[in-house]
C-alpha cells in the first residue's frame, strides 16, 4: 500500500515511508484537498469522553470549510470496526472515516484490512511501544479505572475491588459499557481480575469473569451500561470507568449528587487507545487532517484538559509545552504509581476470555 504522510508544518521535507514510496505532502496540502471534501465522519465519541467536545469545537474552530458528521457517539469499539465492514461499498454519510477504539482492536482491524497508513508529522513523540510500524493505528490517550460513586446513596465509598462484593451495594454496581463489544467494559474485566492476584491476560480475563459472577449472584451487579446521568438518576449508584470519564462525569454533574473518583487500590489498570483511518474512508484527506490535529500541541492539550494522559505527554511535558494549570487539574500522580500497562497480547487474550465468555459465566445482558 502507498504510505502518505504530512512532515513538518513549515518544512515541506520529504521522507521515505516504504523502501519504494516518497511522499512529499504536507499538512497544508492535506489540508486543501480535505477543505476540497468539505466533511469528515466520526464515529463513537461522546463530547463527554476525554474532552472531545472541546476537540471536535477546536477542529471546527480550525477548519471551518469541514462539517464534522458525528455517528453513534456511544459506540462501542466492537461497533466501530463493524461500520467500517459495513459500509465498505458506501461513500456516503453513513461511512465513517476515522475510529478511537481500544488498543486491541487497531492491529485486529489492520489484520482485516479495514485501515490505512498514515504517518503524523509528530510520529517520533508517539512512544514506541503504542504504534503500528507502518502507521495504520497510534495511541492516541491513556488512562486508568477507576470507580465513579454518588456519596448521596453511598454510605461508604468503595476504595476497592474486593469492597464491591460486599452485601451493602447490593444493586448499585455497574460497567461503562458492554463487555461483549466495549472496550472500556472489558478492560474493566481485566482490571477485576487482577485485583485477585491473577497475571494480566487471559488468567486475569476468566478471573475477571470469576469476579463478575460473584458481583451478579450476589445482586450487586446492575445490568445497565452507567453513565453520569444514570448515576445521578440512582439506577447505578457506582460505575466502572475510565478515571478520564468519571473526572469529566464529576464536573458535568457539579455536585448534584455529590460524587467521588476512586482509583482502587489493587488492579490499577492503564489502557491505552488509539486512532485508525478506514481503508475506505470517503474523506481519506479529512481524515488525515483529522489525526494532524489530534497530534499537535494543540489537539493534545485538548485531550488533556479533558483528563486524558496524551500519547505525546512526556515529550511535550520534556519540552515544558504543557501549562501547570492542566497538571494541576489531573488527579495526584500517586495515584498512577501503580498502574499497569498491559502488553497487546495481554490485551488480546483478555478480549478473548471476556468476550467469548462473558454469557456463559456472568450471564448478565447488559444494555441500556
């Protein structure tokens, strides 16, 4: 496949991508034929969830020739890459150009084809470990789970996993999402799991699954994908998510309920997601126009002030980009101390475990 990418902002250079292919477009030149399009379609990115609100705003705020066309902002990884099959044959509204799914599912989606190479002028700052070599999915944020709990019906707040199986919480725990398809949700399998002792991957994964069956027989567990509203609502008084979401749930909430972000203190588990263009993006320049954004200074300060670790965190913080007011407003690095990054062949194995097994053992539908 011929490999693109945008390199440098006022340098023009050209580089080699493949042993056969020079590219010499720039992010202006990205930029013209993407205003050409005039649109770029989303998928799944609820304006709650690491900022993207904010993001989206910005990017509009930037290009305004472009109409951002936002699909299914609750989506699921699992959902994303299935409208990419989906619409392999429609370029129309329906088919989207980008995807932010979870890390296991950028490699599995290049596998199948789905997506397209494109390297971002500030590849190099992208950690080594969170990239495709070729460029068809980067790491976009990173954070940890956490437990977002409403102190007006909780008496005690949870501090960690063990404490939700105890018989004072009885129908008030919930998952952010689906473990059958949300990568949230099974991370958050993964993160029960270890808290047990078990090793990250697929021991961790039937642990996990082991937890979750204990938390339903025990009528702990709410059927219900939580959200800040349903927390608010009391139809799931606790919800496992993203330290990144629950932070953003506590100021969208401002008080009413009171709530309280909890990093437990075992199974402190970091998850990484990251970006792909579709193989059959109909705006494929929009859509790396989109990524440019979203990897420079200011798309990642963006994504930081809506809680999220950025991928090019420590090279900006090295180069004193980043402003001390958004430090201060991230929760205490203690409470990273711990945290565990799994492997993307831990990643995979857990997915398996807890997506092949999730019926069978938990035997919990979990839905809106």
């Amino acid at each position: 496949m011929m490999l693109k990418t945008a390199l440098g902002l006022a340098t023009g250079l050209v580089a080699v991508l493949s042993t056969t292919t020079l590219s010499a477009q720039t992010v202006e030149e990205i930029a013209t034929a993407a205003k050409a399009e005039g649109m770029l379609t989303t998928i799944a990115l609820p304006h709650d969830w690491c900022g993207y609100g904010d993001v989206i705003a910005g990017f509009k705020a930037k290009y305004p020739e472009i109409n951002v066309n936002e699909l299914n902002p609750d989506a699921g990884s699992a959902d994303e890459v299935e409208a990419i099959k989906a619409n392999k044959d429609n370029k129309g509204p329906q088919a989207p150009d980008v995807i932010d799914v979870g890390l296991a599912y950028g490699p599995s989606a290049k596998a199948e084809g789905l997506t397209q190479a494109h390297k971002v002028a500030t590849w190099d700052e992208i950690p080594e470990g969170i990239k495709d070599a070729d460029g068809h999915w980067y790491g976009d944020y990173y954070g940890v789970m956490s437990f977002l709990v409403n102190k007006d019906l909780v008496a005690n707040v949870p501090q960690d996993w063990a404490d939700l199986l105890k018989p004072e919480y009885a129908g008030q725990v919930a998952l952010a999402g689906d473990p059958r398809a949300s990568n949230q949700a099974i991370l958050a399998v993964l993160a029960a799991g270890m808290s047990t002792g078990a090793a990250p991957g697929e021991a961790a994964g039937k642990a996990g699954l082991d937890f979750f069956k204990q938390l339903n027989d025990a009528g702990n567990f709410v059927p219900v994908i939580g959200k800040a509203g349903t927390l608010a609502q009391g139809t799931t008084p606790i919800v496992i998510m993203w330290d990144y979401n629950a932070l953003a749930a506590r100021d969208t909430l401002a008080g009413n309920p009171p709530v309280e972000v909890v990093v437990p203190k075992s199974g402190v588990l970091a998850g990484v997601y990251v970006q792909a263009i579709s193989a059959y993006a109909p705006q494929a320049n929009a859509a790396k126009l989109w990524m440019e954004y979203l990897y420079s200074d200011e798309g990642q300060l963006a994504w930081l002030k809506g809680y999220c670790h950025p991928a090019r965190f420590n090279a900006m913080a090295a180069a004193g980009k980043i402003p001390q007011d958004l430090l201060d407003a991230l929760p205490p690095a203690a409470a990273y101390e711990k945290a565990y990054f799994p492997t993307l062949e831990e990643v995979d194995a857990n997915k398996a475990a807890v997506t092949g097994a999730w019926d069978a053992t938990v035997g919990a539908n979990v839905a809106e």
